[in-house]
C-alpha cells in the first residue's frame, strides 16, 4: 500500500474499454488507485516487477500470455502476489485453473461494482474471494471424471466437427480407438450423444474454441 494507505492496483485486460471502466471505477475509490495497465499476460508480469502491486486484477483470456500462465509465473517469482481473476467465463474447469495457478479470487466481468469492489478489498486483505453463485457451481461439478489427455485431444477435434474417421486420422489413432475414446467421453461428461459432449465442454470450460 502507499504511504496514504491505498491499495495499488495492476490491471491487466487485452480490452481497452474494459481495462478503461476498470481504471475509471478504481479511481472513484477513496481506498485504492491504479499502479499500471497491462494490454497482455507478458506485460502484466513486467509490470507486476516494476511495481509491486497489493494487487492485480487480471483477466484471463489475453494474448502472447494469457492470465493463467501470467498468474504461474508472478506468482513462481513472488509468492505472496494476491491476484484476482476477471473474467466472462463461469465454467468449473475455467475456475480450477485459475485457482490452481494461484489465484485468490474470481469474478465474472458481468458482476457489478458492489461485487467487484468488495472482491478486491478482500483478495488484497490476503482472503479468498469467490461468489456463492460460483462456489455452488464448483461443488457441483466435484464428482465429475477427468478426462485424459487424449481424450482431451478427441474432444477438440470432435469439436471443429470432425468425424470418427478424420479424427483417428488427425490423431494418428485408428478408428476403432477413436470411437471408444468418444464413448469414454460421453460417460464421463453423462451426455447421450456428441452434440452434447462439445456443449458441455465448453460451458464447463473445458475446451476453448
């Protein structure tokens, strides 16, 4: 904090209107002022350096590095870094990774000021701050499988909508593999039928297109 008890506040968002209504909300706080502004994860990382923020608010879907990997890597170098994901996606698997990276709280940027402020003062006082409607949603998802790697490999390819064939050629996988590895899929998301596979994965965040 500053000498006037303020909380410095990096914000890293790719957005310029985005990052332009965080800076301008943070500035109507008597508490708390902007230290830097990041376009990208690269940069967030330089500037957490130069700066030493009490906290970032950093998105997590940037270029060159994305949040997640900015949030490993700030917080590898400094451990006591408290960052504060914001972001437009909800889903259970999206949120693990940014916790798992270190992350000490998460808000949807559709949250209001009176969310988004008092998550802020929270995740700078050294708490962790995640939304009931978010934390209800982790806990529901708890009992959900893994799915491997390949069957991660097979889920992104069934979702440019590739058949069975042409998804056992991309991978180099026979076919007959490729469609036991879809019906692993299925079960482990409880889904009846492809379609339905790629929109839960990527309302769960477990696949990006």
């Amino acid at each position: 904090m500053t000498d006037k008890g303020k909380t410095r506040v990096l914000v890293a968002d790719d957005h310029y209107l985005v990052r332009f209504g965080l800076v301008a909300l943070i500035h109507t706080k008597a508490d708390m002022e902007v230290a830097a502004e990041a376009c990208d994860g690269a940069q967030a990382i330089v500037l957490y350096e130069a700066h030493h923020p009490d906290l970032v608010l950093m998105d997590t879907r940037m270029p060159i590095k994305d949040g997640i990997e900015a949030t490993i890597q700030i917080r590898k170098k400094f451990g006591n870094a408290r960052i504060l994901m914001l972001t437009a996606f909800d889903g259970d698997v999206d949120i693990r990774r940014a916790l798992d990276a270190g992350a000490r709280g998460y808000v949807l940027k559709r949250s209001t000021s009176e969310v988004l402020i008092p998550a802020i003062r929270a995740v700078a006082r050294g708490e962790i701050w995640i939304s009931k409607e978010l934390t209800t949603k982790l806990d529901a998802k708890r009992s959900f499988e893994q799915l491997t790697f390949r069957e991660m490999e097979v889920l992104k390819e069934l979702a440019k909508g590739l058949g069975d064939k042409q998804i056992a050629d991309a991978l180099d996988i026979t076919e007959y593999t490729a469609r036991d590895h879809l019906k692993n899929i299925r079960a482990k998301l409880r889904v009846a039928d492809r379609t339905e596979a790629v929109t839960v994965a990527l309302q769960r965040g477990i696949i990006h297109l």
